[in-house]
C-alpha cells in the first residue's frame, strides 16, 4: 500500500492548526486545562489530540496502520478520518 504521506501530514498540519487557533492560549503543555474551564467543546480537544498523535505516528512510521489489530487502515477511510487511529472494524 502507498500512503501519500505528503498529502496526509498537510491535512492534519492545517487540521491542527484550525484546532490550535481556536484554542485560548496558555502557558504550559498544549491540553492541560482545557477539559476543566476551557472554552473548547470536549470534540475538538479529542480531534486535537487524535490529530497531533496522527502527526506523531506519521513521523514514526506507524501511520496508516490500524492500533488495535495491525492492517492497514484504507485509504478511502483515512481520506474522511485522517487522524483515525483505527480501521474500520475496530473503531465500532
Ligand atoms: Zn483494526
């Protein structure tokens, strides 16, 4: 399978930054604060934290690959969910 890795990392790198930019900024790691108090409704904190983790993988190498079971995640899911950690069957 060839992922376009290119392509994937700049969808979540402008993904973040619409989710950062949004965010109130504060002193000290990225999240901490943000579920108590924060103005962030809970979903974007998630896809934010899903996106940077995507982001890490990629630069690891595990992107792409589902992390419960191990198969590749298709291309065709990752092109509406590109921060899913999961294929398909275990992400239900
Ligand atoms: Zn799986």
């Amino acid at each position: 399978m060839q992922v376009n890795f290119a392509a994937r990392r700049n969808t979540l790198e402008s993904k973040r930054k619409r989710l950062v930019g949004v965010a109130p900024s504060r002193p000290g790691p990225l999240l901490s604060g943000w579920r108590c108090g924060g103005r962030l409704p809970y979903f974007e904190v998630d896809e934010l934290r899903q996106v940077e983790v995507a982001l890490a993988r990629l630069h690891e190498g595990s992107y792409g690959f589902c992390q419960i079971c191990g198969d590749d995640i298709p291309d065709a899911r990752l092109d509406q969910l590109p921060a899913t950690p999961f294929c398909q069957c275990c992400a239900v």
